[in-house]
C-alpha cells in the first residue's frame, strides 16, 4: 500500500511557501510547529489533509507529519478504571468530567495532545479561548486520567479497547462501560484537481491556523456548504488572509431555518456575524454555486465555480489555496467494528449511531454520545454528557447526586432547541454531485478515477463491499473516510470498518509468528 506522496510525487515547479506564520506574542513561548506546518511554510505539499484522517502527509518511515512526534508524549501504562471515554472533544471531556465527579474512575483517551476536540483546539502558545476551562478541570479533575496521543482502533465485547500509542504500542484496557465520543469529519465531493498541492479541507485550514499558527498567504478560495464554511472564512479574515471569494453551495436561509435558529440561544447572532463581517471586509459571497475544478501545474494556480441551478454559468478565480468542505458527517468507524447498529438522517449528517434516550448503543455498555450520534453542533453535544454519565453512575449501582440529576434536567431542556436548529441546518445545506469527468480522482489514496467507479457500476456493483473489491476504493490507509462519502449509495448502507480502523505496525499487540 503506497501514499499519496508515493503515487503522485513531491518534484513540485512550485517553490514558494503556500503559507505563513501568523504574528505570535514574543512573551508567550510556542511548541515548535509539527513537520506539516514545517513543510508548508516551505512550498507545497500534497497534503489535503484532513485533521488526521487522510494519511496524506506521511514521511518515508509511515508518520503522519501533521501529528505530534512520540517524544512529544510521555509513555505512561494504562490504569485500571471503571469506565473509558474515547474522544476528548467537548462531549467527551465533559461526560469524563461528569463521572469522574460522581468518583467514577475513568479513562480519557485522544489522538490528539490537548483535550478539546477539532472545534475547541487548543491554540499555539497561550491556552485562552472556548476550551480553556474544560482543559484546566481535566487536568485538575480527581478519578480522571487523561492519554493523549492514544488512537484506538477496536473495541470488542462492548468494553474491551484495543488502542495504539504515539510510539506504536498496543494496549488492551477493560471497563464495564465504555462512551464513544469520536466527534465527526468532513465531507468531501471530489472534483478534477483537488488533488492537486494547496487544496485542503476548511477543518484543517482551521486546524493549522489554530494549533499551528500558520495561514494562508496567497489568495483563497472557500467553497462548500454549513456553518463551518462561515466560521472558517471569518477566521481567515480576521489573520489577514486574502479571501478572494466564499462559495457557498447553499441559498439565502429560508424563513423556517431563521425561526430554528432563533429559537436556539446565539446561534443565529453568531451566522448573522460571520456574514456581517465578510460583507463589511469586502469578501465576496456567491450562493447557489459549487466548485467544479481546480487547476494548475503541481500547484493550485486557479479554480472554477459553477452556478448549481445552471453549470453551464461559471466563473473563474486566480488562487494558490483551496478550502473546501460540504458539512460533517459523524465518525462512526468505532460504532461499527463494535458491532453496534448505526442509523441514517440526512438533516444529521447521515449515517450515525443508533441509541436509547440515554445514549447506549445496542450494544450493552457501549455508549455514544456527541456528534458520534448525528451531527448536531458542540451546544447539543454537551447536552448529551450528563445524560449518557447519570447512566453509567446508575447501572454502576451507585446513585447520581442531585447535582447531576439537576445537570441532566437542565440539558435535556436545553438540548431539544439546539437539535431543531441543527435538523433545521441539515436540510437546508446543499450538497453538490460529484464531478462526472472520467478522469476525477474520486480515491486519492488508492489513485481510482472516475471511469474505474462508473465501469464498477455498469456490471451492477452497487454495495459499498463490492465496489470497494473491484476498485479498491476506501482500500487505503484513510479507509474511505475522505472519499467515501461521495462515492456510495447512502441506501446501500455506510462504508464498512474492520479492525484496525488506522494503520498500526504488525507487532503492536505481542510478537508476530
């Protein structure tokens, strides 16, 4: 199995670097930036990179250059403990902190080295900001321990985690309960150039401007759908970058999805905000449009939009930076090697994990809660925490305190108006078909164009397992997470998952024979 690099090569024409370091605080001391951003504030790279999905940055040994190096993280054993929480986003960070102060020992594990998930990043240098708070009690909290560069990739018997350190090391730990909080991804919908050095998801430009401290300098374009295309593109504006155009698949809200969104506290003077800003900077704003295709000669020099309601209305841009994104989808491929049943919504991102009124799976002890379940915002996900941890404490046998029973009642109010909103969000984006040209890449890791799809499908190949055997679409080391989404019938059901869910060395869990 080869990488991207490997497959489509590193001998860029291109030399300039792509991207800057945004202006730093001399007093306030930075870790150094990962080998991604290095890179990239050399030349290009032939990263889309995903916020480490993709497995598009890997150097010659295998590591993903856009992860913190083992030597960032000390190698401790696993303890022993009563529960394990598997994602630090806001979800997950605070169900652990809600069974941990009912002094239920618990276990946080997450790939990445700061609690707070994609949504709240800790920042390059001075932790301030939305997760400042959720970080200090989590290293402060009593019956909680927190690993950090910890990807899990099984979970067997409901509460058996096979888990793989930041140095390779395999890990099995028991619990009698267990709560995945794995948060969500992008959606991707492939088009001719995208993999072309410069195009990038609008997490990961996110990603790097928040961890890494590294922007644009180029002109850029933003296109997809969703808040996060708003909250990315104000972000940009706000360190300098030169926004030539958003591209937002997507019309003017309609009055049903306004009427949503004020109903939900904030979250309609936050949209309202980020398009008020863009407008005032002068950033253009195209609705009702798509990306269709990116060009340039190994490196992004220019894209072209299209008009959704009439492609032959296009119009072009002069670019070295892409951004696209059309809507997250929950990150289920720990739902499904656990066996448990998954559920499909449109308005909540699609394929998600099926549960009970407190968050438990069909699988006994096996819990989810967060945008795991169907992509509802961080304001609904918090709202799960107490819920789903009042759960665990009760089928512990022990009985929660009244300020948890309080805490459950209170998101339970607050939750119901968020997930309206968000189902309200849902079906209003506008997702865009995927580009027809038969020579589109639609499978970046396993190089599988267009024609290979549709000639699968002309012999009837409609499953996702079978398409994936006469392709080898989703055979590569991000497993379909960037391409799938876009290449399968959502009838046919989500693309499968299969121990292990990452790429992991053969002799992780004891010796090979």
């Amino acid at each position: 199995m080869r990488s991207f690099v490997t497959r489509f090569g590193t001998n860029f024409k291109r030399t300039e670097a792509l991207f800057r370091p945004l202006d730093q605080d001399a007093q306030t001391p930075s870790p150094p930036h990962s080998r991604l951003a290095q890179a990239l504030l050399r030349g290009p790279h032939p990263a889309l990179c995903a916020i480490g999905h993709c497995f598009q940055c890997l150097d010659a040994d295998g590591k993903r250059t856009c992860r913190a190096q083992p030597s960032d993280f000390a190698s401790q054993p696993m303890p022993a403990c009563e529960a394990i929480v598997i994602g630090a986003g806001p979800a997950g960070a605070a169900c652990a902190l809600a069974l941990a102060a009912e002094g239920v020992e618990t276990l946080l594990l997450d790939a990445d080295a700061a609690p707070g998930g994609n949504v709240w990043r800790k920042p390059r240098g001075s932790d301030h900001g939305s997760g400042a708070w959720l970080r200090s009690r989590v290293g402060a909290a009593k019956h909680l321990t927190h690993r950090a560069g910890i990807e899990v990739l099984d979970i067997r018997a409901g509460h058996e985690v096979w888990a793989l350190d930041a140095a390779g090391r395999g890990h099995v730990v028991g619990a009698k309960a267990v709560v995945l909080a794995t948060g969500a991804i992008e959606r991707n919908v492939a088009v001719p150039g995208w993999e072309l050095p410069g195009v990038f998801n609008l997490g990961a430009l996110q990603a790097l401007a928040k961890g890494q401290g590294i922007v644009p300098q180029g002109p850029v374009l933003l296109a997809g759908s969703g808040p996060l295309l708003y909250l990315v593109a104000d972000e940009m504006r706000a360190a300098g970058v030169e926004l030539v155009v958003v591209v937002d698949a997507s019309g003017l809200p309609s009055l049903g999805l306004l009427r949503a969104l004020l109903a939900a506290p904030g979250l309609l003077g936050r949209a309202a905000g980020f398009a008020l800003r863009l407008m005032r900077a002068g950033v253009p704003i195209l609705r009702k449009h798509a990306l269709v295709r990116v060009d340039g000669d190994n490196a992004v020099v220019s894209a072209t939009v299209a008009s959704l309601d009439d492609p032959a209305r296009t119009r072009q841009f002069d670019v070295s930076v892409v951004g696209v994104g059309y809507g997250l989808m929950a990150n289920i491929d720990l739902v499904q090697v656990a066996g448990a049943d998954t559920a499909f919504d449109a308005a909540l991102g699609g394929w998600h994990a099926r549960v009970d009124g407190v968050g438990e799976t069909s699988v006994p002890d096996l819990y989810a809660i967060g945008e795991t379940r169907g992509v509802r915002g961080v304001e609904a996900a918090l709202c799960d925490a107490p819920e789903t941890a009042a759960a665990i404490v009760a089928r512990l046998g022990r009985t929660p305190s009244q300020e948890m029973v309080e805490a459950v009642r209170r998101a339970r109010i607050r939750r119901k108006s968020f997930e309206t909103a968000a189902r309200a969000l849902g079906r209003w984006m506008r997702i865009p078909p995927q580009a027809s040209a038969p020579e589109t890449i639609v499978c970046r890791c396993e190089a599988v164009r267009r024609c290979h799809l549709d000639a699968a499908r002309a012999l009837d190949l409609d499953a996702p397992a079978a398409i994936k055997m006469a392709t080898r679409l989703g055979m590569g080391f991000c497993q379909g997470r960037v391409c799938a989404a876009g290449t399968s019938d959502s009838a046919a059901g989500p693309p499968r998952a299969r121990f292990p869910i990452r790429p992991c060395p053969a002799d992780a869990f004891g010796p090979v024979a």
